[in-house]
C-alpha cells in the first residue's frame, strides 16, 4: 500500500511542478519486516525506527515527526498521512484551496479524510458543522491522524505523551494519538476541519494499527 500512496505522491508533485510547490517527503517505518525501498520516488527518504512499536508506541514516532518538522526552517505546510490511502486527481491543488477557505484564524489542522463514518462528533462533544466556503468543509471537534497544518501546530504543540497503562486493558483501544492532539487543540482554543468531499480514498481494507473483531 505505501508503494502506491508514493506512485500517486509521485504523480501529483510532478502535475504541479512547476507551480508554488515544492515537496519534501518522509517515510516513517515502524520497523516492517522489510525495509520499505525509496528508489524511484519523488524525493522520499526513509526514517526507520529501531524497534516495532505499534499501537503502544505510535506516540513515539509521532513524537519524531513533530521534533524532524520543528527542526525544519524550510516548509510552510505539513501534511501527514496514513500509509493505506490513495490520492485523489489534483489533490495537491485542492488540498491548499480548502485550507485558504477555512473561514478562521484559529484553524490548526484540516483532515482531508472523510471516511465511511462520516462527519461525526469524537473525544470531544462537539456536533459537525457544516460550512458552505470553498469545495465545502466541516468544523468539527476531533482529528485520528491524518492532518494538514502550518508551523503553528508544531510550534504550539509540543509533543505527545505515553497513555495510560490501563488503556490497553481493551483489546480494540486506538493508540491514544489523535485523541491527546484533539483535546489540546480545543482546550487550547483551535479549531479542526474536515472536508466534506473525501480528497483521499481509503478503501475496504481493515486497519493495521487499529484492528477490529
């Protein structure tokens, strides 16, 4: 499935070369059972962590992300992304046309996910609400992972911390990330948007890091 996210990375980044944009991309592996290979990838490297972490340390490797985009001068947006998601045609384009139509100084992140739950509420009770700006967005109370963002989010959020021990009591429990990210960014006064018209694709895959019964 990376391989494919990256073809379609590779493929949008090239349809707006010669544009504004410019991009940097990383991978951040869990430590598969084999290295995934960057060759032939539109500027992609590779960061390995040492050890598999999984579910009950992904606050680890968000943790790098976070301090690798910190030490960073050079990027004004950073979009983070699961590894079991395609692009969607001129996702790039669209993607920056939907965050310059938030309609607020507080936004934080924009999720440009909108899976089969649809617009929801989650960690935080507050009910979705539509806003007609734009290809159309969501003003909602939670984000699971897959955002984009300006400096502001990791200047201001500074890093996440290890979950309870007794959340791993329940077998089908996230890994705690996204929820720790929602809180603050409200109780910090933020805002967090999702699109209304879905700019990746999932499909009918079952999670690896968040496995079902």
């Amino acid at each position: 499935m990376l391989r494919r996210l990256l073809a379609d990375i590779d493929a949008e980044a090239k349809a707006v070369q010669n544009s504004a944009f410019e991009f940097v991309v990383r991978v951040y592996d869990d430590h598969s059972d084999e290295a995934p290979t960057m060759e032939g990838y539109y500027h992609a490297t590779l960061v390995r962590r040492p050890i598999h972490g999984g579910k009950h340390l992904f606050w680890q490797q968000m943790n790098r992300l976070l301090r690798d985009a910190r030490r960073n001068r050079t990027w004004s947006r950073l979009l983070v992304l699961p590894d079991d998601v395609r692009l969607s045609p001129g996702f790039f384009a669209r993607l920056e046309a939907a965050w310059r139509a938030i309609p607020s100084h507080a936004k934080i992140l924009l999720n440009p996910l909108m899976d089969a739950r649809g617009p929801v509420a989650h960690w935080n009770a507050i009910d979705p609400v539509f806003v007609d700006r734009g290809p159309g967005l969501y003003r909602v109370g939670w984000n699971d992972g897959c955002w984009y963002a300006e400096r502001r989010l990791v200047e201001r959020f500074q890093k996440f911390r290890p979950p309870s021990g007794r959340r791993w009591r329940r077998p089908y429990v996230s890994s705690g990330v996204g929820d720790q990210l929602s809180r603050w960014a409200i109780a910090s006064g933020f805002t967090l948007w999702q699109v209304a018209d879905s700019l990746l694709w999932h499909g009918t895959h079952p999670s690896q890091m968040h496995k079902m019964p």
